[in-house]
C-alpha cells in the first residue's frame, strides 16, 4: 500500500516551522555563529528533502517553478558534504528557497485534501 502523501507534506511543513523558529529575527552574522541553530536547519532540511520524495510526480509539476531537483538533493549535499557545508549555503537556502517551497507544498496538500 502506497504511503499517504499528506503525511510526508505535513512532515516537509513542521521541519519548515522548525526552521523558523531556530531562526526567528537571527542576522547572518548570528546564525553563523550559532551551531545549534545550524545544525536544527540541517536536521530540518534533511527532512524536507527526503519527504519531497514522496510527492507525486503530478503536483510537483503543478508547481514547476519549485527546483525539485535542488529540494531533493541538498539533502544529499548535507548527509555527503557535511564538512564543507557554509552556513551562508544554508543561510541561503532558507532566506531564499523555502518560502516558495512552503506556498508549493501548503498549495499541494490543499490539493490533496480536495
């Protein structure tokens, strides 16, 4: 039996939560030197990048704009190049990726619901 895709989605969407709560009002400058707040991100996207796995095929290509590939795989960058991950990668990601990839994924699992 195929695994529901709202759970993975519900999963994608607390880890995005997480986030921003390590997060919150942090500059750069702080999340740099802030390991735990680093390593809450990393754990967080490893989670959102292995649950994106599990969406189907169909929506991810109602949301296009969304690098699927580039969800998918800093999962791998984080678990395989975890030493010379930099935070402003990370930093990056987070600013810049996740909030399109939570109005995707909040769209997709209204869809799902319907």
């Amino acid at each position: 039996m195929a695994r529901d895709p709202r759970i993975p989605l519900d999963d994608m969407i607390v880890a995005m939560d997480r986030i921003a709560e390590a997060v919150g009002t942090l500059t750069f400058e702080q999340f740099a030197a802030d390991w735990r707040a680093q390593y809450i991100v990393e754990r967080a996207l490893l989670i959102i990048s292995e649950a994106s796995r599990a969406i189907p095929e169909s929506s991810k290509e109602k949301h296009a704009s969304i690098r699927w590939i580039g969800v998918r795989d800093i999962g791998n960058v984080i678990r395989h190049q975890y030493g010379s991950l930099s935070p402003s990668l990370i930093w990056n990601v987070v600013r810049d990726e996740l909030p399109q990839l939570r109005l995707a994924i909040t769209a997709i699992r209204r869809d799902l619901e319907a």
